[in-house]
C-alpha cells in the first residue's frame, strides 16, 4: 500500500497525513507501531511525527492477521462477484449463514471465504461489512483488509453502503409506493425476533410494488436505516409478512425460508473512491412465486 505526496500535503505530519486524507483510525495505527507492522516513507521506517515533503513515498506493511479461534477454513461453495486486494462481494446462497455461531459453528460463508484465502494465499481473516440473515440470499461485502473495513464500515454507518432488495410479501399494498418509518427493538424474552415498539430504534424502509398475483406481491425495498430483521418486521407490521418467514406469521406453503434477497450492492471503493455497483438476479424459489415477473 503506497502514496505519493502531492505539493498540496507537504507540510503535514504522517499522523495527520494518515488520519484526516487516507482515512486511518487511531487503532489500526497503534496497531502499525505496536503489532509489528511498518510505517515507511522513502523504504525508511519514520515515525508518525515526520513532516511530509512533495514527491515523499509512504509505504505500509500490516501485521499478520490473527484468526479468531471459530474462524477454520473449509470448502464451502462461495459464489464471487468481485475481488480485488481490498475487497469481496460474495452472492450468498440461501441457508447459509454469513459467519459461524452459536446455532452454526461451521458451514458459513465465512469458513469458505477463508477457504479460498488459504487456496490462494492470501494472509487475511474475515471482515464482514453487510451481513444477511441464514435464509436471506444475495449479494454481500467483506472488506480484505483491517484498514479497508474501518473505511467500509465508517462508510455503511454513514449511510454511504447502499444495499436494495427484492421481498415477495403476502397479499396486496394498497400503495404502489410508500415508507414504513416505525422504530424497532428487541422483543420481551427473545434473543432473535424483533418488533415495532416505541422506545425501539429508529427504522426506515422504502418500498416499491413491482408486481402482484392478489395472492403476492414483489417489491423493491431500500432501506434508509439497518436495523436487525428490518425488512421482516416492517412488513409482517402493516400486515404482510415475507412469504416462508414463519417468524414473523409468514406461510411456508410456496417456500420454504424468508422471501428476501439483496440484488443490488452500491459502495465506494475503500482505496480508489471508485462508485461500485452490482446486480444479482432473483433466485429460483422466489421467481417461482410470481413466475411472470422479469427480474
């Protein structure tokens, strides 16, 4: 990882440097001096009070990452969209979990990120930047690196990550379009479900009916907010839970697991600033449901 100073930055000190235009935490420079990573400036290590000069390079080298002791490589099938030094977007299939837990120890998207990292040697663990449910499928981000997922996720806090979803709900809105604005929260005596309640936190979502049979109906949703279960519980709310989301009073009589699927991922690239953005088509047992629809 390289920069060359520019006239406009001479004068800095590298701290600052780092910090305030290359988006460096104060952590993951502590992490640099004191996990034996490197901070060089003219392949000669310096400190981060050095004054920059124009035409200076400034080199990094991270320390090794430590795998958390649940995090073990298999040859679990990953679909790759994208992948730089920097980033993966993964289109994840349904029931699958994105990382290893209590309830899935092992199987998950994360065991065969590492899988393929250690395939192809690349000296990282696992950075999940949007996390989908298990029975949740689409298009996911991990960031590679500590310091791209500090960007990443200072990014998505921001609002910055834009994710867009298709959900086959039950029944028919009587709006085309609309939003749901009802704040979320745990519910009493459960660590999973969530519900509307006031004293929940803030939740926004925004929808668009693409397409209806009077028994379903397809809609586009763009969440403003990232609550946990959002989508889920915003609509099984108004009273037209996800199809197969039996946690929330879905039917499982045309599929088998939420009607969910994040199809569009807009990010801006952690190093480059390139605007990305990707597409995945909807998965076979949601096209089934509404089998005329055309996405």
């Amino acid at each position: 990882m390289k920069w060359t100073i520019q006239e406009v930055h001479t004068g800095m000190i590298l701290r600052d440097y780092l910090r305030n235009e290359q988006g460096f935490s104060r952590r993951i420079l502590k992490s640099l001096i004191y996990d034996g990573g490197k901070i060089c400036v003219n392949d000669k290590e310096e400190n981060l009070r050095y004054v920059l000069q124009t035409g200076d390079t400034i080199s990094l080298e991270f320390p090794l990452e430590i795998k958390g002791n649940h995090m073990k490589a298999e040859n679990v099938p990953i679909e790759i969209v994208y992948e730089d030094n920097d980033v993966l977007v993964i289109n994840k299939q349904a029931g699958v979990a994105t990382i290893p837990s209590l309830h899935h120890p092992s199987g998950t998207i994360a065991n065969g990120v590492l899988y393929h990292y250690e395939q192809h040697h690349i000296p990282y663990t696992i950075h999940v930047v949007t996390r989908l449910d298990r029975d949740t499928s689409g298009l996911l981000l991990i960031a590679k690196h500590r310091y791209s997922h500090s960007i990443l996720s200072k990014a998505q806090k921001a609002g910055q990550v834009k994710r867009t979803y298709y959900a086959v709900i039950q029944g028919v809105l009587a709006n085309l379009k609309g939003t749901i604005d009802e704040n979320i929260g745990r519910k009493e005596d459960s660590i999973v479900e969530r519900m509307v309640r006031s004293d929940g936190q803030r939740a926004i979502t925004h929808y668009e009916v693409m397409k209806d049979n009077s028994i379903h109906s397809l809609v586009k949703v763009q969440l403003e907010t990232g609550r946990t279960h959002q989508i889920r519980v915003h609509f099984s709310y108004i009273g037209h839970p996800l199809a197969g989301d039996d946690l929330y009073g879905g039917k499982k009589d045309v599929i088998y697991r939420q009607a969910l699927h994040c199809y569009q991922l807009e990010f801006e690239h952690p190093l480059t600033k390139k605007r990305l953005v990707f597409a995945s088509r909807l998965p076979e047992d949601m096209k089934k449901i509404l089998p005329d629809e055309l996405v």
